[in-house]
C-alpha cells in the first residue's frame, strides 16, 4: 500500500476529520461514530506514514506515545475517566484495521462494565522457549 493509498494519510491531508490534535508529529482524531467504543475514544496516529510499531520511525513512535500520555490526562481532566485501555494492532495477522500505525485511547470510568482486553487465547506453538527467544534476539 502507497501513502498515496492510505486512508489516514488521505485524512491528515485533506484535514476532514473530528481533530482533537491536529498539529505536532502525531495528531489525535475521533473515529467514525460506528466505531466508538466509549464516549472520548481517540486515535493517536504518527504523521509520518509507516505501518506498525515494527517499522516506525523512532521519533514518530515517540512522539505518539507522548501523545498517548498526553490525551489520556486529558481524558482524566477533562472527561473524568479513572483508566484508559491503549489498543495497537501492528502487521500482518494482527487485527490491524488500517495499515497507517494507530493506537486506540479509550476512556474508562468506575461505573462502566465494558471491558476492551482480549478473551481470545492463541493457539500458535513456537519452536523453542518464547522468554529465551525474546532475550536472545533483544540481547
Ligand atoms: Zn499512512
């Protein structure tokens, strides 16, 4: 898929979205109303194209996390959220929506029964020992 292809580039370039950031090497934006999963739920998407965290330019990444921290306070200050659930989905066979690096931010308040973590368990077998792979590759 080419930038030009892109749905959140379409969108950051034509500037028609419910923009709650707008400016900065990430932006925030509301998604469409049939997929809100809470009053304030909020995209945080680096500007610069790229399709998950696997391939995301270090100071893109970075800069949406600040974003991500930043909205979630404001979700606490100004929408009185107690929690928020941070929701990304990165590569092939992950879920992922829209192939433009996104993470959901979505508010949570004391007296909401929803909850947003996975019940689906993996049945993938890995050949080897997951933590001994991870350490060794990180090493
Ligand atoms: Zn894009």
């Amino acid at each position: 898929m080419s930038v030009i292809e892109c749905v959140f580039c379409e969108l950051m370039s034509s500037g028609d979205a419910q923009w709650v950031k707008q400016d900065g090497d990430a932006v925030a934006f509301l998604p469409l109303p049939e997929g809100s999963l809470a009053p304030g739920h909020t995209l945080v998407v680096p500007r610069a194209h790229c399709v998950g965290v696997q391939d995301a330019d270090p100071q893109a990444l970075h800069a949406s996390i600040d974003l991500v921290q930043r909205l979630s306070l404001a979700m606490s200050s100004a929408l009185g959220a107690t929690g928020v659930v941070v929701l990304n989905a990165s590569g092939a066979h992950s879920g992922q929506s829209v192939n433009h690096l996104h993470f959901h931010v979505v508010p949570c308040w004391a007296d909401d029964e929803a909850t947003f973590w996975p019940s689906d368990r993996s049945v993938h077998s890995v050949a080897g020992e997951p933590r001994t792979l991870l350490a060794e590759a990180l090493s």
